[in-house]
C-alpha cells in the first residue's frame, strides 16, 4: 500500500529549528523524523511514499536528491579532465519516494486532494509527518480490512491537544471534535488507512481542513473506526519532545526503532 505523509505545516511550536526547515525534517538521532516514520512502514513492507510537502519544500526535495550521496561511499574522479563519481556500497533504502508541493498556505485536506493522481483508486496508508509510534502496521490494515469501513485511525490515549475522538464500545468513532485536554479521552494520533472512496469528500478546495470536515462527515455516516493503540506514541511539537524523542534513540530505548530487529512476514492483506 502506498504511504501519504503531511509534511507542509509550518510548525509554528518548534520555531526554533522549523525557521530554517519544514518540521518533518527536523532530525532526531541524526536523521529527520520523517525519515524515522517512513523507516516504520517500510519495515512492514510498504516501501512507496507521497510527501504531501508545502511550506519549505524544496528542503524536503533536496534531501531526497543527495540521499544516494550521503547514504554511500563515493570516488569523485577528476584526473586527466574528467568529472566521474563512482557510487561504491551504499545504505539507502529501496524507497519510491514522491514529493509532491501542495501548496504554502494549503490545508490538510487540501493536501490530501492534491495528491490524488498519485494514489489512485486504491486503499492507501496516511499520517502526520511529527509523530512516531510502535503501531504494529499489519495488524492495523487487518483491523481496517475486517471491519469493512471507509477510514480508520489509530486511537491513543495520552494528554495532548489533538482531535477527541468519541468511540462506541464497538470501536465506531461517533463523533470527532477539537481538542479538550481536560476530558481525557482518546486522541487521534494518525495512522490511518483509508479507502479511496474519502477523496471524493475533499470539499472546499486548499481550504478544505481534513480532520474538521471529512472526518467528521466519516464519523456521523457511521463509517470511521478507531484502532485503539495502548503502546509507544509521541509527536514532537516543541523541543521538550524533540529532546525527549532524542534522549529515546541515545539510550537505545526507542520503541518505534524496529528496523534494527527481525523483519516479519509481510501477510498477503497487507501486500
């Protein structure tokens, strides 16, 4: 399945590192974070990405142009004139990687419909290019599968300021709302998979807000489920969590880094 990543905020929270490069790139443990999530999926077999990319894009297209170079041994040869790299071993990834500019000022749902052509009329994976997780990725496309809805999210229960989400004893999301720290319900942490039915619900254009519209359209047809997650799951908003997410990958004790360990079998539904 292929992977929508929304990188194109400005991450106004953490102005101290996004006033020079798009929140999404901002590295932990010497990488950017997205690369981190991308290292997720890919560990579960999904190697094809659509950055939806916005304020600072050309950052994120730049990065993926000398990933090859920074990621190999190389020979720069310029004796007798001439002007060869020779690319020896390298480490980068087997990745199809699409970036895709959706705009400076675009909302998420306005991303989300720009990047149509290069989903197609097919399911598709999607998160938030902040946050990492040890979302067990198979058995959430197993989730979505069964339940035979139209979207589904990954729940979490933890004190942030996201979207509330309220869900039935079912698991049926009934209603999705902003934020009310006080109240302690789950929030939506992203992880979603989605049927490409939702493009069709993309209304208002580059204004058009994904998670105060067609989510929550999707919640009262009855058609969005939670996939409720009681394990690792952090965004990093500001430099409180940026350094915590660092202290994480210091100590080797970062639950979302999975690719150091066995590769499990990919099943056929998640193919």
């Amino acid at each position: 399945m292929k992977v929508v990543l929304l990188a194109g905020g400005f991450g106004s929270r953490i102005s101290e590192e996004s006033q020079i490069k798009p929140k999404p790139m901002i590295e932990i443990g010497g990488m950017p974070i997205l690369w981190h999530i991308m290292k997720e999926y890919a560990y579960y077999g999904h190697t094809e990405f659509i950055i939806c990319a916005g304020y600072k894009q050309e950052y994120i297209k730049e990065w993926f142009a000398n990933y090859l170079l920074h990621s190999s041994d190389v020979t720069f040869d310029y004796r007798n004139g001439k002007n060869e790299m020779i690319v020896h071993q390298t480490n980068m990834e087997p990745w199809k990687v699409t970036v895709v500019d959706t705009g400076y000022n675009t909302m998420t749902g306005g991303r989300i419909r720009r990047i149509r052509k290069y989903v197609g009329n097919e399911p598709f994976l999607m998160t938030y290019g902040d946050g990492v997780c040890d979302v067990e990725i198979d058995k959430l496309i197993e989730f979505h599968r069964n339940h035979g809805k139209l979207a589904t999210l990954t729940a979490v229960k933890i004190a942030q300021d996201k979207g509330v989400l309220d869900i039935t004893k079912d698991q049926a999301v009934r209603a999705f709302r902003e934020k009310n720290t006080a109240d302690g319900t789950p929030i939506n942490a992203g992880y979603m998979v989605l049927e490409p039915q939702v493009f069709d619900m993309l209304e208002g254009g580059d204004e058009c807000i994904f998670e105060k519209t067609v989510l929550v359209k999707l919640a009262e047809q009855g058609e969005l489920m939670s996939y409720v997650h009681t394990g690792f799951w952090q965004c990093m908003d500001n430099i409180r969590e940026k350094s915590l997410l660092e202290k994480l990958l210091t100590e080797d004790k970062a639950p979302w880094k999975r690719w150091d360990r066995t590769v499990p079998e990919i099943p056929d539904y998640a193919k």
